[in-house]
DNA sequence: CAATTCACCGATAGTACTATCGGTGAACTC
DNA sequence: GAGTTCACCGATAGTACTATCGGTGAATTG
C-alpha cells in the first residue's frame, strides 16, 4: 500500500486543485472583487506566500482555471450540436442541441458566469485565453450553421453566420442567467424560445437565398 | 452680468459633473482598473479628497453614472422602440430601433462592458442598479412587443415575451461587443441580422398563435 | 543512512488606495 | 460689513494586497 502518505507530487498537485477550487468558490460567491491571492489561499487551507509556489500570479490561476472550464464543457456540447446540424429537421436534436449546453451552464453556475464575465471584460486578468476560446467557439458554430444548410457563399454571408453564431450563444446564455436567476424556472421553456429564435433566423437567411422571391422580412 | 462669478450652487455642481465625466473618460481609456478616487479627481483637477465632498465612495459615483447614462439614453432608445412597434411592417424603423441602441452602446465602450460585466459579478459596485435598469428595459421592451402585436394572452406566453425582450437584449449587446472588437466594421450588416432574429422569432411567436397549422418550428 | 530536494510556512518590504480631519478663503446671510 | 457657511485643500492614519526571502521538515535519492 504505497498510499497511506501522499507522494510530493501528489501533494502538490492536490494543494494545485484545492487552491483552483477555492477561486472557483470565490469567484461564484464573492464575485471577481474578492479574489486575492490571501483570500484564496485561507479558503484552501494554506498560507497566503503557497499561491506562489503554484501560480505566478493571479492571472496565471484564472487563465488555468479558464482552460479547466472549457476543456470540462467543451467536447460534450460541440458533440450534441453535431448531432443537431446532420439531422437539421429533428426537432428533438436542436432541443438537445441547446438544452446540453444549458444544463452544462446551469449545472456549474460558477464555470458558466467566470467565462461570461471573461468574455464581457477584454481587459481581465482572462482577457486572452477567453477571448481565444470564445472565437473558437463561434468558429465551430459556424461549421456546424454551415452544415446545417445556411448560406456561406459570400464573404457577407459568411460575416453574417459569424453573427448568428455569437447570437445563439449569446442567447443561450441569456437563457442561463435568467433560469440561474430564478425567473424562468422551466428549462424546457427556454429551449422552447431559444428553438425558436434559431428556427426563425434560419428561415429569414435561407429565404435571403433565393432573393426572387421579393423582400421576406415583413 | 451676474455670470462673472460663479454661485457656490453652481461652482460644486460643475465640478461634480466634472467628477462624472472624468470617471467616464478614465473608464473608456484605462478601463475599470484605472478606477481610484485618486485618479478621478487628478483627472478633474481637484483633490484627491474632494472626492468625498460629492459621493460617499466609488460605488455611489458609480451608481450615479449609471443613472446618468440610463436617463440620458433611455427615453431615446425607448423611442426609437416604441415607433417601431408603432408599425412593426416598417423596415426602416425596425432598423433604427436596433440602430439607436447600438450607437448608444459604441460611444461608451467601457462603461458599456462595465454595465453587462456588473450583472454578472454579485459583488460589482454596480451590480444592483445595473440589474434593476435591466429589469426596466425587460419589461419595458416586454410592453412594446405586446403592442407589436405579440401574443401575451397567458402566464406562459408573457414568461416567453420575457425570455424573448432579454434575448433581444442579448442580441444587441453582442452585436455592439463584436462592433468594438472590430469583427463586425459595418454597424448596418449587425442590424440586419438584429432584424433578421426578430422578424424571425416574431413568425415563430405569430405561428403559435394560429396552432391548428400544426408544428411550424422545422 | 546520509545527503539532497522542495512544498510549505511566517515574516515583511513595498505599493496602492480609502476615508477622515482640521484649516482656509470666498460666497452667502442678515 | 460682520458673522456664518461650506466647497475645497493638504496631510495622514488605516487598510488591503502583492510578491519575495530565508527557514523547516518530510519526502526523495543514491
């Protein structure tokens, strides 16, 4: 039984998690306002001076923090709006699409509000990695738009999709915050709206497809 | 003349306006780090404690701002709104009730991200203010949709109006980000998708009220 | 088992900011 | 025009946080 005491590195890297999880308590208690490195080594259980043996500074954990977050989160819902873009006409796989994601946000509140919080505050300790990942996320959205049969023929229409694709996540988020906030207690209602502004933008750019046919926006 | 001088009244009241306005540049430049009641005052021009002659702490300022920028852009924004559900089959007003906003939004990037920031920090010095506007415009916006026609005829349609006015929100305040971030240079081809999610959406909610059509979301 | 490594600790220098206090002179009051 | 008010000022006590340093003991090495 090699186990009873903890080898150095596996000392270490528990201290390493526990610190990563006390600015994760931090963050989704106290908000982004009582995150120092004090703070956050009393909620581990060490000395303030430890933050230092782990991080090089505060910006060093969050951004660590960060690529925990997405790497957590990432992969699964990418998977459930693949799944939606092959089969663009089952309802049931769009409602997955959205409601994975949304449980994903409302299941970690604490994951979900530091990466919106990043992604509104360029100039946060974040501010690189947030912003890499979040365009990495439009990126795959817009593959997935792509495949799903919208247009991407001209460099407008192509601009456009990146638009459409940061909307829907936008909205989704939007739809996160309200039921995290208590106001909309029925996730399957916010699929609901999210469903249909997504059915709706579809309609109005496929309808933008075929011009021909006179002005669609009315 | 009796202008020469100025009356004390006037005096303090210049130099809290003075106070506000450098709080506005220091956040458009320097962004919310380079917030201190030092740096404002050096900014207006006065000293440092003079601060405490016009605000409790930074968060009343603060609060301040935000009121001063709400009144300032509300009703305008509200307007432009408003005369768009006036004639919800007027694509130009559609346009410029997405348009006002925008513009509003772009012409204080800072304190523009500090705002959507604020909601989602529990412990920003604007938060509470910042959610309570927030609440204003929802409903605000919920009424215009109501008077756009919309259907808001049982608990769960106006929980959906609800849902919708904050993806609105959403929408604009992303299409203002990407604006900024210089994804999107041109403001028009944002508000065409803007009006594209909402003339979209509006089919979807219209759609649902004719239900014997059968399902209109594929 | 002797030597070495290193994760953690307590102490502390340094920095930045908040908020208060008594003093001052110009505006105001009567 | 004598007394009062008060917006502003400089000084400063107090607070909070960052980052570094040398010491310590347990794990590791050979």
């Amino acid at each position: 039984m090699p186990d009873v005491t903890l080898s150095r590195r596996e000392a270490k890297d528990l201290t390493r998690r526990r610190l990563l999880a006390s600015a994760l308590r931090i963050l989704d208690t106290e908000g982004e306002a009582g995150l120092s490195t004090g703070n956050v080594c009393r909620n581990a259980g060490v000395a303030q001076s430890t933050f230092y043996v782990h991080f090089r500074n505060m910006q060093d954990l969050l951004r660590a923090l960060g690529e925990e977050a997405s790497r957590k989160t990432g992969p699964v819902v990418r998977d459930a709006r693949r799944r939606s873009s092959e089969a663009p006409h089952d309802p049931e796989r769009l409602r997955a699409a959205f409601r994975v994601p949304l449980e994903k946000m409302c299941g970690h509140p604490e994951f979900f509000r530091l990466s919106v919080r990043a992604r509104h505050d360029p100039a946060s300790p974040l501010g690189e990695s947030a912003r890499r990942r979040s365009a990495e996320i439009r990126a795959q959205m817009v593959e997935d738009l792509v495949a799903a049969g919208l247009p991407a023929d001209t460099p407008q229409q192509e601009r456009r999709l990146e638009m459409v694709a940061d909307g829907i996540n936008a909205l989704t988020e939007t739809m996160a915050m309200g039921h995290l906030e208590g106001r909309y207690p029925d996730l399957e209602e916010a699929i609901d709206v999210l469903a249909s502004f997504l059915s709706g933008i579809r309609g109005q750019l496929l309808a933008d497809r075929r011009p021909e046919k006179g002005r669609p926006d009315t």
